[in-house]
C-alpha cells in the first residue's frame, strides 16, 4: 500500500487526479449551518493541516470525508469515487449501508477520545477489521499488526487492553488499528487534543514517520508546530467555510485575511 | 496537637513523606454502640423463639414434608418449572435482542412494530397471559396455511374451495406447556428488549463511529462491538430477570400446565389434607433454585466485569500470563 500511494505521490502533473477532492460541501443540522461551502483538494501523498477556531467546522468537514455525516449540498469524491452516493444519468442515488462500508474501508481514521474497542485486547482492536471485513487470513492478519505495532513502538502491549495503556500509547494504537486495513488516505480528527501535554510529541512522532513514507493525510489539529514542519497544505476555517488556504510556512508567516491573522496570533 | 495540624492525618499511609520519623499509630478508644448490642439481644431471643416454634409445632410436619419433598411426583415438578424457565428465558433474551435492534433501527415500521410489541406485552399481566394462550384453541380450533382473506375473494373468482395447503389441530400444535413457553417467552422478551435497548445505548458512540470508519457494516458493528460491550449493562438486570421468571412458573397451572412444581405441592396437601407443610416444601424449592441462579450469575458478573474494567482487567491478564 505504501508502495502505490508512494508512486502516486510523486507522479506530478499529467494523470495526478487528488485522493480528496470537495466541491461546494454545505453541512447543516438542523438550522445550524456548519459548512457553508466548502472547496479543497488533497493530493495524493500530501499532508493537509486543517485548522480554525472550534466550531469553525473542521471536525465536522473531516467527518464528511469518510460519510460519518451526509453532505447536505455539494460533492466530495475520495480517490474518483462519489462517497455515500452513486451518480447515474443525472441522477444521485444513496448508496446501501453495506456500500458505504466498502468505500470506507481505503479511509482511516483516527478520533480525538482514540475510541479504541475496551473489550479486546490491543492485539484483537488491530485484527478485528482486517480478519472480520476484509476476511483476511488471521495468521497473516496477525503478524502485519505485530509488524504494525513494532512501528508504532508498541510491541510488547499486544496482549494488554487499552485501558491499561497511557493516553498517548492508545492513540498509538488507534494509529495503527487504521493501517492496518491498508488505507489509502488517513483522516485524523484532532488527535492530539485529548493527551497530556508531555505524551503529545509521541504521538506527532508516528504521524511524522507516516508522512515520511508518503501517506495521504488529512489532519485536523491545534498543533501549528506539526503543520509547518510537516504540513504540506494548510487550510484555515472558520464558521464554515475556507477563508485561506497554501503552503503552511507561507500562511503561518504571512496569513493574508484579517480573520487569519487574529486567530494566529492568539494560537501561536 | 494543634500545633502540628496538617502532619498527623497523613501520617498512617505507608507512603508518608520522607524526612519524617515513622509515623506513630492513632491509639484512640472507638464509639460505643450500645444500640447495637441491645438490638442483637432482641433478635436472638427472637430466633430462639422462632426456631422453638419450627420444632415444637406439630402443624410443620417435618417427617412428612421431606418424604414428599423428594417424591416423584414433586421432582418431575421441579424438572418441568426450570425446563419451563430455561427455555422461556433463552427464547425471552432472543426475542429481546432482536426486538432492541428493531427499536433502534432506522426503519420507522420496525421502530413502531418493536413499540406496540413492547408495550401490549409489558402491561399485561403474565398470568392473564397465560390463561389467555392456554385457550387459544377457542380461537382457531386448527392452525391452516394459505392466502389470506381467500374465502372472500376466491369465490369472486369461480373457484369453490379456498386456498388451503396445510392444516394442524390447534389441540396438539398447542399443548400446555407449548402454551406455557409462549406466554412466558414473549412477556420475557418484552421486558429483556428494554434492558438490551438500555445496554446499547450505554455504549459510548465513539465505539459505532471507529467501527464504521474501519469499515465495518452495522450487523458486523453490532455483533462484534456494541453488544459485547452492552453485555456488562444487561447481564445483571437479566439475572433478577431471570428469578423472577423461575418464580412465575407458578403461576402456569391458569393454562392449566399441572406438571409444575407449585401446582404438584398443593395437589398433595389437598389430597392428604396436611397443605402446610407442602407450603414450606414450596418456599425451600423456590429457595434452593434460586440460589443456584444467584451463584451462577455471580460468576457471570464477574467475568464479564474481568474484561471490562481496568483495574480487573489488569488483574486477569497476569493470572493468565
């Protein structure tokens, strides 16, 4: 899998169609609206940083990404595919819950509270997709997680439940959990936010790691230091829509917008 | 004392802050409940006089009510009322979960059928159900499948006979106990689709959102995450649950079911006119059986609080390394 999203995150220019691409996204509930709008491209093998202040909508783009929240307008494809919806002579037709599943499978993700599976062990929160939807040998399952966990340097906890582990160590799993379906695309909803202070570089660490080897990324985040260092796009939101976007150093050093510039001077 | 307020309170934990000489214990003279050893007097005298009356009284027939105790006829009883229970309970757990998911599903006529179901059967009393299937056979005197309403419109349409495949007396599709299971199991599940719905709400909804993102469908979502986990919220009301059905296997000889065990401890008082002491045979049965269920389910609340709680959970790992 690395392999693939490697090759296709340097194939450049002619041919490079973007893992993620969203086209005018509205979200409401309710009355509420949270995007109003939203347009973005995420190119295979890049990093997108998404920041803004809270209830400025990221989270709630992230989830669209992967349908955890039907669009209520707009588009968004994920790797050429329409997610959560099948378009036929003009028409849009929603996709079965089983079909929807399917599309999932090539996204991970990784939330803020971890939501690692309490009841099994470390070892059995990494089999359980791979052994149970991708009906994937469990021996062969099962020494791709321990390869996994050996990434994440998390070895040793294989057998222990996730309660037994630190915040920053669960993450960790949580990280590794999601490759372990072999994805193409990684979504993490602000996977730092819920840690310690002094457990939060761990985590960064393995995200970096992961970038290195040319994962596709989408990360919502408070951490401006991750975004500029290995942030290959940084988008700013705020109350639902894109108010700027591009290279993080560029944005972070000199944001053009008012609204940018208010938010970054209190963050960084 | 009050010159050192802070220091002596910490003191007794093993743990006290270094550079301090070892703690000395608190020596001081405890409360005195008086009450408490008044209270135990009366109740001795109580016993005493309570278990004097169990030896003395001639009405309790001991001799009597432990030959009959153990009689065939009482033993066949109490086969039939844990047999009785089991299997409601079981087809009760079953028609509970499967009513749950109903409930909490997204298909507005299985939320509404879920509902009515619960609702009919919760408010009305077992008992009345029981008389209620144990005369079914009012109802339909044989059981027939085939096209519904066909002896309406079948005729508009020139044929004489009706559309009738199979037909089955409703006197041995239906026997006592078949009626007994029936209402006991669909009671049950009404009240176990409550308790199962309450255990998956419990989940945290984070746990459905991972399973969904790794692609899993929701059968899979269900079978695999949510209902494992809802398992510690729904096994100890199941077992109160589950003594109570045992205890209202008494109540099945409405239908009339005569082969339960309350029903055969009062056929023997009657007949030999000595009813006490198969009173006090019935409460020792209800008692015996239901400690068993009691033992059982302490077991089962423990294994499952084992691999749900950190502090256990930690525990259970290094037994088993």
């Amino acid at each position: 899998m690395t392999q693939n999203t490697a090759e296709a995150g340097t194939a450049t220019g002619l041919g490079d169609d973007p893992m993620v691409v969203a086209e005018n996204v509205h979200k409401h509930f309710g009355r509420l609206e949270v995007l109003r709008g939203i347009d973005m491209e995420v190119h295979r093998g890049d990093v997108c940083c998404v920041v803004g202040p809270s209830g400025s909508g990221k989270s709630t783009f992230l989830r669209c990404i992967n349908h955890l929240e039907k669009i209520s307008a707009g588009r968004l494809w994920v790797d050429g595919q329409l997610m959560g919806y099948r378009q036929r002579a003009g028409k849009l037709y929603e996709l079965h819950d089983a079909q929807v599943a399917r599309q999932r499978r090539g996204i991970g993700m990784v939330f803020q509270n971890f939501n690692l599976f309490p009841h099994m062990t470390v070892l059995g929160n990494l089999l359980e997709a791979p052994v149970r939807v991708n009906h994937r040998p469990r021996s062969e399952a099962r020494k791709e997680a321990l390869d996994l966990l050996d990434r994440v340097g998390l070895a040793d906890k294989a057998g222990e439940y996730p309660r037994q582990l630190s915040g920053g160590q669960q993450q960790r799993v949580a990280i590794a959990r999601a490759l372990a379906m072999r994805p193409g695309l990684m979504l993490f909803d602000e996977p730092t936010s819920a840690l310690d202070p002094e457990l939060v570089g761990e985590v960064l660490d393995v995200m970096k790691g992961l970038a290195e080897e040319g994962m596709t990324m989408v990360v919502v985040t408070h951490e401006m230091g991750f975004a500029r260092e290995v942030g290959d796009k940084l988008v700013f939101m705020d109350e639902g829509i894109v108010v700027e976007s591009g290279e993080p150093r560029r944005v972070l050093a000199d944001p053009q917008h008012d609204r940018t510039r208010s938010f970054l001077s209190k963050v960084l | 004392m009050s010159t050192t307020p802070d220091d002596p309170r910490p003191a007794p934990d093993p743990g006290a802050p270094a550079g301090q000489s070892p703690p000395e214990p608190v020596k001081a003279i405890p409360v005195r409940h008086p009450g408490r050893w008044v209270a135990a007097a009366v109740l001795v005298v109580l016993c005493a006089m309570f278990v004097h009356m169990l030896i003395t009284n001639a009405a309790f027939d001991w001799p009597f009510l432990f030959e009959q105790m153990f009689s065939s006829q009482v033993l066949i009883g109490v086969r039939t009322t844990v047999i009785l229970a089991a299997v409601s309970m079981a087809i009760g757990v079953a028609i509970g979960i499967f009513v749950a998911v109903m409930r909490l599903s997204d298909n507005p006529i299985l939320v509404t059928v879920a509902w009515v179901y619960t609702w009919f059967f919760r408010a009305v009393p077992r008992i009345v159900l029981c008389v209620l299937f144990g005369n079914v056979a009012i109802l339909y005197q044989t059981l027939e499948f085939g096209i519904p309403f066909d002896n309406y419109w079948l005729p508009l349409l020139g044929f004489e006979d009706g559309a009738r495949f199979y037909s089955v007396p409703m006197e041995t599709l239906l026997s006592p106990f078949v009626a007994a299971v029936i209402a006991l199991s669909l009671s049950q599940g009404a009240y176990m689709a409550e308790i199962v719905r309450a255990g998956l709400l419990s989940v945290d909804k984070g746990q459905t959102e991972a399973a969904q993102a790794l692609g899993m469908n929701r059968g899979l979502v269900l079978r695999r995450i949510t209902l494992p986990q809802a398992l510690r919220v729904i096994i100890p009301p199941t077992g109160n649950e589950a003594t109570a059905i045992m205890k209202d296997t008494s109540l099945v000889s409405a239908i009339p079911l005569t082969t339960e065990l309350f029903f055969q401890l009062q056929q023997i008082g009657a007949r030999t006119f000595n009813l006490f002491p198969m009173l006090v045979a019935a409460c020792l049965w209800y008692l015996a059986i239901t400690s068993l269920m009691m033992v059982g389910q302490y077991y089962l609340e423990h294994a499952f609080n084992r691999s749900n709680r950190s502090a256990a959970s930690v525990r259970g790992v290094g037994q088993r390394a």
